[in-house]
C-alpha cells in the first residue's frame, strides 16, 4: 500500500511528484535582498515535492525586508529566482514564492507621545 502523502499531485496544470512541501518562512540566507539556491535545493534533493521561498517576500521600497529576507520590489531579484527554480526543477520538486507588502506593520515608529 503506497503512503497517500508520497502519491502525485495535480493542481490545475501543475503535478508535484507527491504532497509533501514547506511552507513559506525565512531562514535568513539571503544575500542584499537576493536569493539563493542554498537550503531550497537541499529540500529538492531531499524528495519534498513543493518548496516555498520568501517568507513574506516584501515588493515595494516603502516595505523593507529584514535581514536575511528576500526583497522582489525590482526586477534585480529575477536572475536569482531563475537560477534558484533551475536548481529545485533538477530534482524534480516545483518550488513558489508568497508574497507580501507589510503596510503600517513594517516599521514600528510611535505613532505618538508616550503615555504611562
């Protein structure tokens, strides 16, 4: 009896070799704002069928990314994410980015004075 986690997958027109993935969260390797393949591939390597990067990847200036976070705010972060999908592809997982502009939650300046 095969293990109904290790079975493929289809979503609309995408097939993931089986329903294991991870979820989106920031492991803190990224260079500048830039991804790398380290870790995703890894994951890949390792049979997980989906990989998510980024953590909440922030796309517009007035959201900055902390440390170690993936910035896709311009069209810089391309060649990275290009090479870093080539890497996931080659072991046969699909890999997908989520997301974000942080809004107000971004910077936590006082909004006022200080009441005790």
């Amino acid at each position: 009896m095969t293990d109904p986690l290790l079975t493929p997958l289809t979503v609309g027109g995408l097939t993931l070799r089986n329903r294991v993935f991870s979820s989106s969260h920031t492991p803190g390797y990224c260079i500048d704002g830039k991804v790398t393949d380290r870790y995703h591939e890894e994951k890949a390597r390792g049979g997980i069928g989906l990989t998510m990067v980024g953590g909440s990847t922030n796309v517009a200036p007035d959201s900055p990314s902390i440390w170690g976070q993936l910035y896709a705010g311009d069209d810089d972060v391309m060649p990275g994410l290009r090479e870093l999908a080539d890497a996931v592809h080659a072991h046969g997982a699909a890999v997908m980015c989520q997301v974000t502009h942080m809004g107000r939650r971004t910077i936590w300046r006082p909004a006022g004075p200080t009441v005790a």
